[in-house]
C-alpha cells in the first residue's frame, strides 16, 4: 500500500469548493458563494463568513448591534469578500441567505479541519493562491451608518428553495 504521505502531497484544499461550485444539486446561491471562497486565505474565509454569518443574523432577530455590524462590514476599507458574498445572497431573503452562510461556513470549517491535519502530518498542500489582486476595495464603498434601511426582501422571505 502507497504511503499515505505521498498520495495526499500537493493536496487541493479548494477540491470540496469546486465540487460544491459546479454540483448541479446544489441552490445557484450556494454555487455562487463556493466559487468566491476559491484561493481565499483559511483562517480568513472561515471567519469572514462566520462574521458576516452573525451580523445578518443580529439584524434579522433585531440585536440593537446588528446594523452597526453589517454596515462596518460593508463599508470595510479592505478586499471584496465579504462585501461579495453579501451581494451573492442579497434579495433572496434573510432565511435563505442565512442557511446559505450556514452551509458555506461548515464547507469552510472542514476545509480548515483538513488543513490542519495535514500540517500536523507535514503534508505539502498545494498553495491558495487569492482571487484579489489588491488588499484595497475595487469602487464605492457602502455608507457605514447603522440607520440604514432594510429592503423588502428582509421581510419578504420564502426560505431555502430547491432547485
């Protein structure tokens, strides 16, 4: 039997990513959202959508904190991420944009569950390499003030739909 070592050298941390990107079973949203986790940092995806994941969650159950959150996430003077998956999932409905950070925060907590143990094993992985070409926001960026108002989709929601 080969050692395991050398079967997973070079191993492909984005390959559950590009499965999920292309699997037709999976809601169109979810594709979105993989594709844009694709070369993301670990540690970086992983708690950037558990982030988002809790402002949109703090608005919707009314957490007096969670406008001010969302809007300084939005107005970040750093890369598109977030701001990207926000906009991915945005007018869909908080439920369904909610189950969808749900899903893609467990996508990428496995991710980094396999990238530590291929450390702790000393097992090369093949590098990410980032989407983003500049650490700096491409255009306007969003007012940062909490006041904002919530679109109808926030209240006008269906939840997760199959496709």
């Amino acid at each position: 039997m080969p050692n395991p070592t050398v079967l997973l050298d070079q191993f492909d941390l984005d390959i559950a990513l590009r499965d999920a990107a292309c699997d037709p079973d999976l809601r169109p949203q979810q594709r979105a959202v993989a594709n844009l986790c694709l070369g993301m940092g670990i540690d970086d995806a992983y708690l950037s959508v558990r982030e988002l994941a809790q402002a949109v969650d703090w608005v919707h159950h009314g957490v007096p904190e969670g406008r001010a959150k969302l809007a300084a996430i939005l107005s970040n003077a750093c890369d598109d991420f977030q701001r990207a998956i926000y906009y991915a999932l945005a007018g869909r409905g908080v439920v369904e944009m909610l189950d969808t950070l749900d899903w893609l925060s467990a996508l990428l907590k496995a991710r980094g569950l396999v990238a530590a143990r291929l450390s702790r094993k000393r097992i090369a992985r093949r590098d990410l390499v980032s989407p983003y070409v500049a650490d700096e926001p491409d255009g306007p960026l969003v007012s940062p003030d909490a006041r904002f108002v919530l679109g109808a989709a926030w209240a006008a929601d269906r939840g997760p739909r199959t496709y």
